[in-house]
C-alpha cells in the first residue's frame, strides 16, 4: 500500500479515536452521494472496519431535483456498493416543487433519513464525507451571518443522535490524492460549479481570494478556529446545564427564569442560558440570531416589568420578575364549568385541581379544621348560596369584594398587587353563583359569602397542584365557550 495512501487512512483513524465516533462491533451507514467525498469515505472505512470490527451499510438520498444526473448518481452508488459486496439502501424524495430553501430542505431530508436508520436500529452510526475544507467554508458563512462562539464551533465531528464525520480533519486535495491512487472514480454535482449558492460562492470566490491575498492556510485557520470554539462550547455545556438545573423553570410547556437570576450573571453565561432556553421550548435555533439573545437581555435588565416579542418560533414575554419562553400559541378561549358539590374541577391549560367539599360546623373537628386551614382553603357559608355553583375563567372587568378587604375591587388589581405574571391570568379560576364572584383563587371568599361562627353548613374550597386521577376529574371536566 502506498505511502500516501497509509498516511491518509492513519490520519482517519486518529480522527475518529480522538473523537470517540466508533466503538468496536457497530454497524455503520456510510452516506454516499457519489461524489469524491463520500467515495473517499466508504473506501478509507472499509480498509478500516477490521480494526474496529465495523459492519458497513451504504446508503443514499436521491433528491430528485437534477432529472437524469440524480437517477445516475444513485446507479452509480449501487453499482459502487454491489463492487464493494456492501448492503445498500437507497431512497428517493422529490423536492423539485419545494418554494423554500431547496439546499436547507435537502439538508434536513438527509438527516430524517438517517435518524430513521438509527432510531430503526438498522445501524448504529453514519458517517458522512464533509472534510476540513467543508468546516473551513461553514466557519466562515456563519461568522459573515453573525454567529456567536456556538456557531463558529462549526460542523461537529460527533452528533448526539448518532452521526460522525471521519475526514473531519481530512483536506478536500488530499481526498482527491487518495482516490487517483487507488484508481477509484467519482461522479461530479454539476450544482457544485452554481454560483446561486451562498457556499459556492465562498467556496469558488471569497476562500481563494483569502487564501492569494490574505492567508494561504485560510482553510487550516478557519478549521482550528472552529476545533478552539467546540472545545470552549463543550465547557460551557457542562456550567450551562448545571445553570439551568438552577435557575430555568419548566411548567405547562413553557421555560421561565427570573430577571433578576439573568442579570446577576456574566453576559457570556446568561446569553449562553438564554440560547439554552430559547433551544429547550422550539427544538432549536434556527432564526435566531444575536439581536434576539440582546432583546431578553434588555428586557431582563428592564426596570419595568413587562414587555413581550416573538423571535421566529417563539413568544418570549416578562411580566414582573418573570421571563417566560413559550411557542406562540392563540389565546385560549374562556372557559365555564358546573362545580359541583361536593366534587373536583381541574383548570384547563394549568395543573390545578379546585376540591368542594361540604362540612357541618359541629363535624368541624380540630383534625379537619388543621386540614381546612391551609394557606390554599378557603370556607364559604353553604347556606348563603343559592342555586348551583360555576367555576369560569377571569375575565376583564371582574370585580368583588374578599373577605377582609374595604370595599370592591376589580381582580385585576388584586392581580397586580400579588404580582401574578400576565401569562397566568387568563385561566384564573373564579367560582360564580348566579351573577355574583363568590371566590377567587388565591384572594378567598367574597365577604358576604364567607363562613362566619354561625354557619351551620361550611362549603370548602381547596387548591391543589397536581394531576388527578381520572376517574377524579371526569366529574368535573371545563367545557370551552
């Protein structure tokens, strides 16, 4: 075996120890397109398998979007595999009629493809051919985007779903070297010499026009740079998680996190919590960009507590010390329940559970009167209601008088005294006999219906957090209006 030869397979190897991207006795799916990339891929692991005692899988995504050269391209890789006495799978898609970004679509159909073979258990990895020169063209198209230390870490050697990239530290030349020596063909992407695509553009123009004036190793550095930005992303993974077990509240599918935990932080830490956030509700970062971690920073640090905006994929809002991070949704539609007595009602949209119960004044013994007295129950005389009971959402312009308190108020402002975030209003429970509020979660009983010494007959109402049984809460299941 050539010289050249062993030096190029010795430099795969160390890659893929240093990374950790095979374990001995896995079965592998090696991406094949066709082009020199990926031929070069499948020859330099098959000359290793023994070594890790790897079963190899080709496979192949024909996308359909260049007629004859694409339907050529899979017979090629067929032939390719059948030469090479491999199993091959190949899948056709059509994304000819496709409005969006055709080059992100075929991107994010590759990888449902190969997410399928594993979750499938088909193999346990797949490799793919992009090499130094692929990192150096990425670094760079991200850094003119704007990206942060996150984006510049480039393409990852190792994914956690499974994919790795063993010429990660492989030149595309010497690629090419390899194949000519072994005297192995390759088929050419006419869309490759298009100059309608931004990475051909750096690749064809900007990169080389870098290379003669400003840097002939502008591949190498760019490379390194994205190896010192994973390397900086992989300890701040460790702290972020750790932060985030700390201060990021997740409830009812939403992520909150306190203003004031935000601006404590450093801004490196609280931009990287930020991201985490935004990542934890959408399912990733896409769209976002710096100008949108900056908008929560601002409105963390704001002195006024309110304050809302909707970054593609998510609605981020504050309200008193509170920032939550959700998917835009539409406003719930209000809600209006019988509640009988004695029986359960659960709030929809939330994880509380309204108990009523009836209890006579001489039953009220000091056990039952330790459970009645929590901070959450409130006791109502049974005897001045009339009629059933409802239980509804809060709506604008609702107003009564609690217990204990001078005259009538509207429950906004009971609202905003308790400093109840605005997110949390719209489902606040109110029980109503007739026209009349006679409760209020967390503000009690209206005061001519609460239980005074004389009441015979003790309504109580309790607030738990929780999910109930079913069979609990049937009875007293919300319909919408």
């Amino acid at each position: 075996m050539k010289s050249e030869i062993v030096f190029l397979l010795n430099r795969i190897s160390q890659t893929i120890e240093r990374y950790a991207m095979l374990q001995s006795g896995q079965r592998v799916g090696v991406a094949v397109s066709g082009g020199a990339d990926s031929v070069c891929l499948l020859y330099a692991l098959r000359e290793l398998a023994p070594r890790w005692k790897l079963s190899l899988h080709v496979l192949h995504l024909d996308h359909g979007l260049r007629g004859a050269e694409s339907r050529n391209d899979a017979e090629f890789v067929r032939r390719l595999a059948a030469h090479l006495a491999l199993p091959v799978t190949i899948r056709a898609v059509d994304l000819s009629s496709h409005a969006g970004n055709l080059e992100q679509a075929g991107r994010q159909t590759r990888v449902a493809f190969f997410r399928e073979l594993i979750q499938s258990g088909e193999v346990d990895r797949v490799a793919l051919g992009h090499t130094r020169n692929d990192q150096a063209e990425t670094v760079l198209f991200r850094f003119l985007r704007g990206a942060g230390t996150a984006g510049l870490a480039g393409i990852r050697p190792v994914t956690s779903d499974g994919i790795i990239r063993p010429l990660l530290e492989t030149d595309r030349s010497e690629v090419e070297a390899f194949l000519r020596t072994c005297g192995v063909a390759w088929r050419e992407d006419s869309t490759n010499g298009s100059l309608d695509f931004a990475r051909n553009r750096i690749r064809h123009h900007l990169l080389p026009q870098l290379a003669e004036e400003w840097n002939p190793a502008i591949t190498e550095a760019l490379s390194r740079t994205a190896d010192w930005a994973l390397e900086e992303e992989a300890y701040w993974q460790t702290e972020i998680d750790a932060l985030a077990a700390r201060t990021l509240v997740e409830r009812e599918g939403a992520v909150l996190v306190r203003a004031a935990d935000l601006t404590a932080l450093p801004v490196a830490a609280a931009r990287r919590l930020v991201r985490r956030a935004m990542e934890r509700v959408k399912g990733d970062l896409r769209g976002i960009d710096f100008d949108h971690i900056a908008k929560v920073l601002e409105l963390a640090a704001a002195q006024e507590g309110d304050g809302r905006f909707q970054p593609t994929g998510l609605d981020i809002c504050r309200s008193f010390e509170w920032l939550r991070f959700s998917l835009p949704t539409p406003q719930p539609p209000d809600y209006q329940a019988p509640a009988a007595v004695p029986g359960v009602v659960r709030v929809p949209g939330t994880s509380v559970v309204i108990s009523l119960d009836l209890i006579e004044r001489a039953d009220f013994s000091s056990g039952a009167r330790s459970v009645y007295n929590e901070v959450d129950t409130s006791c109502l005389d049974w005897c001045a209601l009339s009629g059933p009971l409802e239980c509804r959402n809060w709506r604008p312009g609702d107003q009564y008088q609690p217990c204990g308190s001078a005259g009538v108020e509207k429950i906004k402002t009971f609202f905003q005294q308790a400093r109840i975030p605005i997110w949390e209003r719209r489902n606040w429970p109110i029980l109503v006999n007739g026209p009349s509020i006679v409760w209020a979660r967390q503000f009690g009983p209206a005061a001519a219906f609460a239980a005074s010494p004389d009441s015979r007959t003790l309504l109580v109402v309790r607030e738990r957090i929780g999910i109930e049984r079913s069979g609990v809460i049937e009875d007293g299941e919300f319909r919408g209006l």
